[in-house]
C-alpha cells in the first residue's frame, strides 16, 4: 500500500487579505457558462457532459475526468475532457440556499451520474482517467481514490470531506496517487485538515478575480498538471 499524499506548497503575498467568496460559488454547474466553450455537451450513458478535446492528435486511451470548471484547459493541456453534470440539471442559483439544495445533491444523487461516466469510458477504450475536483468535486475525487476507481486523482480546495476519517481511508485503501491544493483561507476545513494541506497562502475559498488568487488558481492548475502528467503512463 502507498500513499502519494503530495501536499503541494505555493508560494503567495502573505500580506494581501482576501475576503470569504459567497459559498454559493461553489456549487455552479460543471459545464461552463461563463466562457465561450470549445468542447460541446453530449450525453453519455444517460448523462449530460462537457466534452473538450485537444485540437490535433491526443491519447484516445486517457481521460481527465473534471469535476470542476475550466475543462478547455484541460483538453487545450492534450487531454481529452470530460466534465459529467453530476448536479444533475440543477446547480445551486446565485444566492440560492446552500443548506436547502444540498439535500438533493448528497452522494446518493451524485454519485450515480459520475460513475455511469466513467463507466462509459471505460468501455469505449479509456484506459486511464485522472480526476480533478474543485471544491465539491473534492469530495467526489476523494471516492474515487479510496475506491480506486480512477489512475490519478488531484483536487483543489475539497470541500465536505470527513477529517480525518477520510484521509485515514485514503490512506488505508489508496493505492493510486492523490494530490490536494487547499488553500490557507478555506472555510470549509477543520483547522487540522487546513494544517495538513496548507497551501496557497491568502487565497480564499472559491477563487475571485483578485490578482493573487488568480496566479494562486493559474499555480493550481499547473501543479495538477504536472501531477497528472508524471502519474500517467
Ligand atoms: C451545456 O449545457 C449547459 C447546461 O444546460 C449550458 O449552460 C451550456 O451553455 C451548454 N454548453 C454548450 C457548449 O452547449
Ligand atoms: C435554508 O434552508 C434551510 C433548510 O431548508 C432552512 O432551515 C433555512 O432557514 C434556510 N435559510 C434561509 C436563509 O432561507
Ligand atoms: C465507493 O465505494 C463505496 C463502497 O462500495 C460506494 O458506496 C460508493 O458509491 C463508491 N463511490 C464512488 C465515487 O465510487
């Protein structure tokens, strides 16, 4: 059994205070709205999905399976992207009730969608497929690792994990690698949890338009790469 806990440490101004993102934030679809998109939704066993893939040639046996937004990224990186609609059709709206729509968006109703994804991939010759969460999808890319069900999982800012029951079945049932970027501000951790996966000083939970989150967001995404890239065959 190993462990690849690999606690990335970004360096960021200390001194700059980023106020709390409205918590809403973190619960938008994972298809994107807010750029102009270069994949397209397809539905695949039953479940609508994001797709992006690279321009030109890429591994047709390897999948970035993406529980969180900026899939093009992904696919524009080399990788084929899938981002599954595991809120099933029904994002939290902007200042919806987090506590209220979390009912219906437990693991119960999540978790069906994406494993019907990855399902599908598997049977039509993926052979690999790294998983990378944000936030919410944190939790999910942690079940997939206990589980391992995935090749790789890297996540940024998890939100609603048990600590530490959930890092103790990490690493008693793991055997794939595992990554987390947290960041310093996050409310959503125990203080202990914050501690074993301090990274990104100053940086809030859900990432804003202020300079240093978005280099902070930018060292996130670069950091999961190069995880991805090293724990792919
Ligand atoms: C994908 O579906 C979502 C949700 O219906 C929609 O907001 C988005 O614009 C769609 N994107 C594309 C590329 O069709
Ligand atoms: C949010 O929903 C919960 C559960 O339904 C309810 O108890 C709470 O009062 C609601 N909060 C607001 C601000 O409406
Ligand atoms: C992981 O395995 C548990 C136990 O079999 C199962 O209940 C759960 O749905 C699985 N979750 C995922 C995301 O695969």
């Amino acid at each position: 059994m190993q462990l690849f806990v690999f606690v990335s440490l970004l360096i960021a101004v200390r001194a700059v205070v980023v106020p709390p993102v409205d918590s809403s934030g973190h619960f938008h679809s994972p298809l994107p709205t807010d750029v102009v998109p270069q994949g397209k939704n397809i539905t695949i066993n039953g479940v609508l999905t994001y797709v992006s893939l690279p321009k030109g040639r890429f591994d047709r046996t390897t999948a970035v399976l993406m529980l969180t937004v900026k899939a093009d990224q992904w696919a524009a990186a080399g990788f084929a992207t899938y981002a599954p609609d595991y809120l099933n059709g029904d994002a939290l709206p902007t200042g919806g009730n987090v506590t209220a729509w979390a009912v219906n968006h437990g693991e119960a109703q999540t978790t069906p969608p994406l494993l019907a994804v990855i399902s599908a991939l598997k049977s039509h010759g993926i052979k690999q497929i790294a998983t990378t969460g944000y936030c919410f999808g944190g939790l999910y890319t942690t079940r997939l690792v206990q589980n391992n069900t995935i090749t790789v999982g890297t996540m940024a800012h998890p939100s609603s994990l048990n600590v530490p029951t959930d890092f103790e079945l990490v690493k008693a049932q793991a055997h794939v690698p595992v990554e987390i970027n947290n960041a310093e501000l996050d409310t959503g951790f125990t203080p202990a949890l914050a501690i074993e996966t301090d990274a990104f000083a100053g940086v809030a939970h859900g990432f804003a338009s202020d300079p240093v989150q978005v280099a902070a967001k930018q060292g996130a995404f670069d950091t999961s790469l190069a995880f991805i890239k090293k724990h792919l065959k």
